[in-house]
C-alpha cells in the first residue's frame, strides 16, 4: 500500500499536544503527515512544516496585521484565507492526499473554508466542538466533508478525547488510501433529481447518455446535492447540466434551510456549460421534519414525504417569482441553456388527485414562465408532464443537437 499523506491543521498554540497526537496516529498506521499552524499570538512547541507566517502571507497578509486588527474574528479570517490558499497549492503540487482539522469555533470557522478550498475527492476531516450543529449554516459545508465531534477535549488530553481523535486520524487516513478521485476519462452530464417518487426522467436518461459514451452523476436536490453539484460546475467539471429538478431555488426565495446556496443556477453559466434546464418541483417549499409548518403555508397543499423532510405548496404569486427569478439567473450567462417547460406538471405529487395538486396556482406559473423565457433562452413548452415520455425524448433530442453542433464535447461511440 502506497504511503499516503496526511495535512494537519489547527491552532498550535493552544491545541499543541492534540495535534501532535493526530500526527502521531497517522504515523503509527503507516501514513505521513504535515503540519499547519493557523494560529495568530503564540507558538507551537516545535516548530511545524508551515508556520503561522507562512499561513498569513499566503492569503496577502501578515501574522502583525492580524495582531494589529486587535479583533480575533478578523484575525481568524486572515488564517483562514491564508491557509485555504496554501492548502490548494499544497494539493496542487502534489504534497498530500488528505486534510484533518482540529477546532473549536474558531478553528471550525476556519476548517470550513479550507475545506471548500479542496475539490471532490479530497478526504476532509473537521474534529470539532461544534460537529453537527446548528451555528453551521448548510452553505459553508464542501460536498465531502465529514466531521466527527470533539468530545471532552477541548483543554488537553484525555481517554475520552484520544477516542474522537484518533477516529479522526484514521479516518483521514483510511480514505486517502481507499479514494477513487473523479475521474475525467469520459465527459460528464451533471443532473439534478429527486427520488423516483417525484421525478422519474433519469431513471431514462442515465442509460441514454452513457450510450452516447457520457458519464452521468445525479445529484439529490435536498440542499447539500445542490450544493455538491454547484461546486463541480463552479470548477467546470461538466461537458453540460441537465438542471431539472429546482426546489432549492424555490426553498433559497423562502427562506428555507434546505437550499443550494447563494449561487444556485449560477455556476454553470459562469463556467461556459451549456444548460439544459426544466422546472421540476419548483411548486413546493420544503422544511425540515422536526419543523413546525410556518402558520403562512399551513393552509396550502401539503406532502409529508418521510421524518426528514415535508413539503407545502407555493401559491400563485411565489410561483411567478420563482419563474422570474429563474430567468434572471440563466440570463446573467452567455452560456447556451434551452428551458423546457411541461404544462401538464412538473413533479409527480402535483397531478390530479395527489397531494400537492393545485392547477390554478401551476397555471399562474406556466404564464410567467412564457413571459419571462425569451431571448437569448431558448424555450420549449411540452404538452406533458415531466415525467412522461416526451419530456426525455425532447431533453435528448437537444442534447443531440448540441453534440452535433460541437456545443458539447462528444463523448464519443
């Protein structure tokens, strides 16, 4: 077994022994590993592979300017920056395989930016105070992070801590052996979906475009799929999307936690793929199970679809918002994208007689949707529901036509 690499990352001054006793797991079960200091006023015992110094240059600054800001929020942020950059260049040149770090808020803070700084594929591990909670809004989490809780540790060494930590220094380790990074020997379709309760078209299309010789990842779109997906596409790593399933846009303009983020419908555009795109389930607002429905959607169509996660009707108007907004993020791009519009429904609850059936507010949407889809969208309406038939015939048929025409990169036969 090759030996395998490992960063180690936190705050030296403070959390020297734990660290170092990461470092040493890692070593006792066969890996290397290096060591980060993003601490701001003190030193480590020893000094570590890249020092605090080293950290704050790399993002533009100075370990004196983060004394002299004499705030240790924004002091964290210079780290932060700082080591998210070396991170990347350290990856990028080859200098490990797996990142693990150590925090309580602060270096949490921290570790979340370092973690989005590194691409799919990348074990990261945060052993943190705050693992799990609620401070940790959905956005700042990287698609493959995983985080375990730092139990009992947070001054010094003990049996209760060793335990967390030492699963975290071989987790780490463990992963950098087993990955198989993302590989990029056939282009890849990114989808977005449902499960096939909901949305049926990929169970379809998966194979029709692996025929075409495309790989094909399906993202979830429940907030953190959404998430996983925008990132690839932020680092270009589609030869196109196949944008068909949108409630986090819907659930982003409400206000739910279950979103995308910020950037939702955006990446893909800005990196020049092409867009395929249809407004599947952009018709309900989603919460998470343990929430109380806001007494505003309590009146609506309503789907309970497991402990996890339920779902209310939007009414007419937020349809037409999210109809408009939709446009206005595809137009912020230059990049070719053909919507597809189903006039019949767009997921499978919305039919007659199901749950989440409510024509008039649908057929509000289909307006908005002929207003607001003109040039340079192109735009087809489908006398179907999403999930028949036509609605897969007519998405290959312009995927075709974009391989065709060089718009995307053959697959080849």
């Amino acid at each position: 077994m090759s030996e395998k690499t490992i960063l180690v990352v936190g705050t030296y001054d403070t959390k020297n022994d734990e660290l170092d006793y990461m470092v040493e797991r890692i070593r006792a079960i066969g890996g290397s590993a290096l060591s980060m200091d993003i601490s701001v006023l003190g030193d480590p015992e020893r000094p570590t592979n890249y020092s605090k110094h080293d950290v704050a240059e790399a993002g533009g600054s100075s370990i004196q300017a983060a004394i002299d800001s004499g705030d240790e929020n924004t002091a964290m942020q210079i780290m932060a920056k700082g080591a998210s950059t070396l991170a990347r260049k350290l990856l990028d040149d080859g200098l490990f395989d797996g990142v693990v770090i150590l925090g309580g808020t602060m270096g949490t803070d921290a570790a979340l930016d370092i973690c989005q700084a590194l691409p799919l594929g990348v074990p990261k591990y945060v052993v943190s105070t705050v693992s799990f909670s609620p401070l940790i809004e959905p956005q700042r989490l990287s698609a493959d992070i995983q985080m375990i809780l730092w139990a009992g540790g947070l001054y010094g060494l003990n049996s209760v801590c060793k335990s967390s930590l030492s699963q975290a220094a071989g987790a780490v380790l463990g992963a950098a052996r087993a990955v198989e990074p993302p590989s990029k020997e056939r282009p890849t379709v990114g989808m977005t979906s449902l499960g096939s309760s909901c949305l049926k078209y990929m169970k379809a299309l998966k194979p029709e475009l692996e025929s075409r010789g495309f790989e094909v990842a399906i993202f979830h779109a429940t907030g953190m799929g959404g998430m996983a997906y925008e990132s690839i596409a932020r680092d270009g790593g589609f030869a196109c999307v196949m944008d068909f399933a949108l409630p986090e846009l819907g659930n982003l303009l409400a206000g739910s936690v279950i979103n995308g983020g910020d950037d939702r419908m955006l990446n893909a555009g800005r990196a020049g793929i092409p867009q395929i795109i249809a407004p599947g389930c952009l018709d309900l607002i989603d919460f998470a199970g343990w929430q109380e429905i806001p007494a505003q959607y309590q009146d609506r169509p309503f789907h309970a679809h497991n402990r996890l996660i339920k779902s209310s009707g939007l009414n007419a108007e937020e349809r037409r918002e999210t109809a408009r907004e939709m446009a206005k993020r595809i137009k912020s791009s230059d990049t070719p994208a053909h919507v597809i519009l189903t006039n019949q429904g767009i997921e499978e609850w919305d039919r007659e007689g199901q749950e989440a059936h409510d024509p008039d507010a649908f057929a509000e949407f289909c307006d908005e949707m002929r207003v607001q889809m003109t040039d340079p969208i192109l735009f087809t309406e489908l006398d179907c529901h999403i999930n028949d038939r036509p609605f897969v015939d007519k998405a290959l048929e312009i995927f075709d036509g974009w391989v065709a025409d060089g718009t995307i990169k053959s697959g080849g036969t």
